[in-house]
C-alpha cells in the first residue's frame, strides 16, 4: 500500500506542475521567476524561489504531516529540475 501512496503523491506532483496549476500562475518556472521579481524588488532567480518553497515545505512538514507537503516538495523538486536543465 506504502508504494501506491509514493506514485499516487509523484502523479499528483506531476499533474500539479503540468496542468492545473499551468493554468492558474503560468509555466512553473516562469511562474518562479515572477515571484523572484515581486520580492523584496530584489533580483533573484527562478532557482533561489524553488529552494525557497522547497524550505517552506519541509518546515511545514517538520512541524505536522501534512499530504500536501509531500505532493508540493516533489512539485517543486521538479521545478527546480527545470531550472537547472534536468
């Protein structure tokens, strides 16, 4: 049963990052790279924010279990994927 949780969290990682959310913010790392820009009105880059949301993640997650945790960490592990050219 274990095994179906981790491919039903990576298959809605990936479903996040391809459609639903493509629809609502844009590409994922054109999205990151928005956010990058809306910050502090510093320069940052697509990779600093997908880092970011990656600490975020594993904060919430080291502080209660939480699904969507896991589901988001994949999301932008595969984000910050397509920044670096993976």
């Amino acid at each position: 049963m274990k095994v179906t949780n981790d491919i039903d969290i990576l298959s809605e990682a990936y479903r996040l990052t391809h459609d639903d959310r493509n629809k609502d913010y844009d590409e994922p790392v054109r999205n990151h790279e928005q956010i990058a820009s809306a910050i502090l009105k510093k320069e940052l880059t697509a990779k600093d924010i997908a880092i970011v949301q990656i600490a975020t993640k594993l904060s919430r997650e080291s502080f209660k279990h939480k699904r969507d945790n896991l589901v988001d960490l994949a999301g932008y592990a595969y984000v910050l994927s397509k920044v670096e050219g993976d």
